[in-house]
C-alpha cells in the first residue's frame, strides 16, 4: 500500500486538482449536535490544499469554516432542504460524500445511485452501540431510516473499539476505527483555577434516561457537602426539575443546554465528572472533561476506551461502585490532582487535528483505490 505521503501526492497541486469532498452536515456556527460539531472539526483542519469541502448551512456558517480556503458554503431554503441536498447529492461535482446523515435525502440518494452506477464514495460513521432495538427512546422509523441509509454506505467507520464490534454484532458489518477527537486547545485546565468552597460535581450530555442524569440527584442526597450541576436539555429535564424541587436538592443546578464557551466554563470550574450514561459510543463529552483536568467516572457498559481505569478516572460496573468511587475522589484532592493530570495528557492523544491527519489519509486511500479500480 502507498504511503499517505505518496497518496497525499496524487493530489498536489501539481498532480490534480484537489480532491473533492461533500460533507453532509450543518455548518452553523453554534449547533451542538454531537455529529454535527465532531464533523465541523474535521472540516475546519482539512488542508484546503489537497481537499475541496462543500457543506450545507442554514443561518450562519462557522466563522472557522467560512475563512477555510477552497470551500463551497451550499444555503439551504427554510423548506424542501430534502430537494436541495438531494440535488447536491446526485449533481454535485464531489468525488466523496462524507458524513452521510440518516436523512429522507440520504435514502433518496442511495436508491438511485444503484440505477446508474454511480461510483462515487460514500462514508457513513457509526457512532453509538447498534443494539437500537434495545433503546427505548429510539423510535422504529428512526432505526428504519438509519439502516436505509447509513448502514448502506460503502464504507463505515466506528469511534470505538466497541462500537465496531457491535455493529459486526448486531449487522454482520465491518467498520474501521477513527476515535472522536476534542480540541485541546480549546478544552483546557483553568489557568488560574479557584478553589471551590464546596466541591462540585459536573454532569454534561442529554437528559435521556439512558444517559441516567437521575443519578446526580441521588449522588447529591448521599453527599449533601457537595454541589452537583447537570448541563444539557432533553425529554427528563421537566422531570428533573420537578424532582429537585420537590425533594428540595438546593445542592443541584440545572444549567441547561450551554454553548461551546459556557461548557468549557463549567469543565473549569468543576472537580469531577460524574457520567453514568449505560448506552454511548464514545462520548466526547469524556473527552472534553479530561482534556479540562477533570477526573472522570464512566461506567462499564459500552466500554469507555478514552477512560483508563484508576489511571484517569474511574470505569464502574454499578451503581454502588459508582458511588464509592465518587466518594473516594471526594474525600482525595491529591487523588482527584493526579488522574485530572493523566486525564489531560490522555486526552492530547485525540487531538482533532491528528484525527483529522488520519481522516485525509483515509480519503486519499479510497480514492486511489477507486481511481486504480476504474
């Protein structure tokens, strides 16, 4: 196989024209959806160079996306987004549609791209368990959609070890791995960080009852000399809300959905983060929390990889170990110092921008292997 160096060469300046590249997301700036901000990062870092982008956009585009050279902002209308993207799906001058999203659009597409033999490369990322059927909150067309079309990409990749083996499990497919990254420059300890009066205990992610925001309330009951605050929005946050009213929690703050920049405040100001979700892929919320200096308690189910166990936090089977972890970190600030330290320098092997280095290698790849197949 060539090297990325050769294959890079393909596509020089001097060779051809720069590989072409549609990504099937939302570049706005501010969205907080997890693919639709994992695939921005990605997007902002490709060298302009070797790589043309085209993206979708609403409102207003990412101010890193926008100034990214040989980049083609497509508008899509307040409605039929699904003609439009469609449209550029079928005529777009792209030699690689990444990032496909689970869309009407992306079913449209891969119907009648059988029918006249298009063979242009279509990437699909796998990034939670593919045990759906088991989730709850996952409606059955949903599932549907997802299995017409990102399932029936040509080339899948899974964030995690264990993502790719559930999928093999569950469909039979392969998948490669390319982890999530965080941006280390961003997410970073506080420089001058302040001591809080009372320890405080950060939850981030969606309020869905597999992610179990719940249990910071019961961890707050159990250690009343700490605060505990739950970021995000979602289907629990009324019940949430109800709940630490009526037990009257006053040590639990509900903060909401925040922006990137709010979200990276509370990481700083936090001692430890407590995620008891039991269904993930892998949560970049982990990542952003160690690559903040926070030690981390995940739990077992979905086999965290970006959480070493007693290195950079802790990976508990139950909901007592959880607890007696929580208590053990609480009650050591040496301990909390030394995996917060391990968890930060952990946290630099995801950087984005080495993600993304292995991601330009990927799409060079395929694209000599379909190149040299024509």
């Amino acid at each position: 196989m060539a090297s990325s160096e050769a294959l890079a060469g393909m596509y020089s300046k001097k060779s051809q024209p720069p590989l072409r590249i549609l990504v099937d997301t939302l570049a706005d700036a501010g969205l907080t959806n997890a693919q639709m901000t994992n695939a921005r990062e990605i997007i902002k870092r490709l060298d302009p160079i070797q790589f043309h982008v085209s993206t979708f956009y609403l409102d207003q585009p990412d101010p890193g996306i926008q100034s990214r050279p040989n980049t083609t902002l497509i508008h899509l209308p307040k409605r039929r987004q699904t003609i439009r993207i469609l449209r550029e799906f079928v005529f777009g001058r792209h030699r690689i549609l990444f990032y496909m999203k689970s869309s009407p659009a992306s079913k449209f597409y891969l119907r009648l791209r059988r029918k006249w033999k298009d063979d242009r490369i279509t990437i699909g990322t796998i990034e939670s368990q593919s045990d759906v059927r088991n989730e709850p909150t996952i409606r059955p067309e949903g599932i549907s959609l997802w299995e017409q079309t990102i399932l029936r990409c040509d080339f899948l990749f899974s964030n995690s070890q264990a993502v790719k083996r559930s999928l093999q499990s569950e469909y039979g497919l392969f998948s490669e791995v390319v982890e999530t990254g965080v941006d280390t420059q961003f997410f970073t300890p506080a420089a001058e960080r302040k001591r809080n009066s009372r320890l405080r205990v950060l939850f981030a992610g969606s309020l869905r009852p597999f992610k179990q925001p719940h249990l910071m309330l019961e961890a707050a009951h159990r250690f009343p000399q700490a605060d505990f605050a739950i970021a995000g929005g979602g289907i629990m946050a009324d019940e949430l809300r109800e709940a630490v009213r009526d037990q009257n929690l006053t040590n639990v703050f509900l903060l909401g959905p925040l922006t990137a920049e709010a979200l990276r405040n509370e990481y700083q100001r936090a001692d430890i983060f407590l995620f008891p979700s039991k269904w993930e892929g892998s949560p970049k919320v982990i990542l952003e929390a160690a690559a903040s200096g926070l030690p981390i308690i995940a739990r077992r189910d979905y086999n965290p990889e970006t959480v070493i166990d007693g290195e950079t936090g802790y990976v508990v089977q139950s909901d007592d170990e959880l607890y007696g972890r929580l208590r053990e970190l609480l009650d050591n600030e040496a301990l909390r110092n030394r995996l917060g330290s391990a968890g930060r320098l952990h946290s630099e092997k995801f950087d984005w921008d080495s993600i993304t280095r292995r991601w330009e290698s990927i799409f060079l790849r395929l694209a000599s292997r379909m190149q040299t197949a024509a």
